[in-house]
C-alpha cells in the first residue's frame, strides 16, 4: 500500500460528496393555515401536485387534519391519492396508528419539538428533502422529512401519473419520542 492510497481515497470521498450534494434537494412549504377541507386543500398553490414535493407537504397536512377529524383526512389523503384512494388496510392502518399519536404528523413542522408538546411554529413551514436514491426508480420519488422527536428523517413515496405526482405510501406514521406532558420521565 503507497503512502499516496489515502490521498487517493480523500479524493474520490470528495468528488462523492459533490455528486450527492448535488444531488440532494430540499423544498421548504410555508402554510398560513392548515386547510380543513378536501376544498381548502386543492385551492392551495401545492395542490398542482406537479413535483412530488408538493405532494408530500401536502401528505403532511392531510395527516393533520386526520388527527383532528378522520373522515375530513381521509379525503384530503385520497385526494393526493388521486386514482388510487386509500385501501382498507391503510384506513385500518392509520386508525391504529392515530389511537394515542394525534401528535405525530405536527412534529414534522418547524418548532415542534418533545419539550412543546410537539405544538408547531406559526406559520407552518415544512420542509422535504430528496437524496441521492430518491429518483433510483422511474417514476416514483422517495423522500424526506424531518420530525422534530426522531433523529432520521421518515419519507413519503410518491408516483408520477402524467405531470402529477401522487402520494404512493407515507411512512411518516411511526413513533417519535413522547411529548412532555405525557412522559413521565421528563
């Protein structure tokens, strides 16, 4: 092994980095209101849906306003569905998942944190990222969003259908740490 090896790996790490920086994006959302309506939704300038960012910042608010009212989500999700709405398997699924974690879909705005009850920053900003991998297959866009009690960032799969982009699966709807009010630890 040449004394030379390492500068040669630094050097390939570098052009690395560079490519998936270049690669990476990030779409910040700013929302005055959170919409109450599948109505409230597609009057939002997002709800084009043509880049699979708006999609998935929409993905956020539509779990919002399951939290508060199932049925009023569950349009909005099939809505960014579009042909495909929601099966009874994800029905079933987010019913299980909202029973105690109403919070969840909130911590993914700016300022929602465990120590504030995950209650989010006015005006509600969200933030969706893409990787490297997040365009691997035709078609589909995997990508992130940060919550403010996880440490990894959780990712909404979204497919294009002509010029629009549609959520495809949300795997937003995992546990995050727990907020204060309800650990008794803190």
């Amino acid at each position: 092994m040449s004394i030379f090896d390492n500068l040669k790996k630094t050097a390939k790490d570098l052009a690395s980095q560079a490519a998936t920086a270049a690669s990476s994006k990030k779409e910040t959302f700013v929302f005055a209101a959170l919409p109450e309506s599948v109505s409230d939704m597609q009057k939002l300038p997002e709800a084009s849906l043509d880049t699979p960012f708006k999609a998935a910042a929409l993905t956020v608010c539509a779990l919002c306003a399951y939290a508060a009212e199932p049925s009023v989500g569950i349009e909005m999700l099939n809505f960014l569905k579009g042909p495909q709405p929601l099966s009874e398997y994800e029905k079933s699924f987010l019913k299980d998942r909202f029973m105690d974690n109403k919070h969840v879909p909130f911590s993914y705005f700016e300022g929602a944190k465990p120590e504030n009850d995950y209650t989010p920053s006015e005006p509600f900003t969200v933030t969706v990222e893409s990787d490297p991998y997040s365009f691997k297959d035709e078609g589909y866009a995997l990508l992130n969003i940060r919550s403010g009690g996880a440490d990894s960032a959780r990712q909404v799969k979204l497919r294009k259908k002509g010029d629009q982009w549609f959520l495809w699966e949300q795997f937003l709807m995992v546990g995050i740490r727990t907020p204060k009010s309800a650990d008794p630890w803190a």
